[in-house]
C-alpha cells in the first residue's frame, strides 16, 4: 500500500473536520401529557415512566 511523502497539514486536517458538527438533540411534545422529552425516548412523569402518551411502569410505593 502506498504511503503519504509528505504529512498533511493541520488546516488540511481541520477542513476535513468542518463537516462534523455537533446538534442539539430532538425535543418533542407529548400529546397526551403536554411533557417536553427527547424523541423516540422513555421520560419520566409524577413516577411514572412514559412512552408515546402511555405508562410503560410505575414505581413502587416500597
């Protein structure tokens, strides 16, 4: 396999780089409990853990 000659620079190097950007995450609205949480994730509510309007488990009352 061929080598490089010559090492590449660090502008050459970080140009490259320009296309990797970081993004905030996905907020979305519940339309059954008007909650804000992260899309397509579980989120808790009152102790009540919450998926696409539904209750996927409690907490207990130990």
């Amino acid at each position: 396999m061929p080598n490089p000659k010559r090492r590449h620079s660090a502008q050459r190097r970080d140009k490259r780089r320009t296309h990797y950007k970081a993004v905030a995450p996905t907020v979305a609205v519940d339309k059954a409990t008007g909650e804000n949480h992260m899309s397509h994730r579980a989120y808790e509510l009152d102790g009540k853990l919450m998926y696409n309007g539904q209750v996927l488990a409690e907490k207990g009352s130990n």
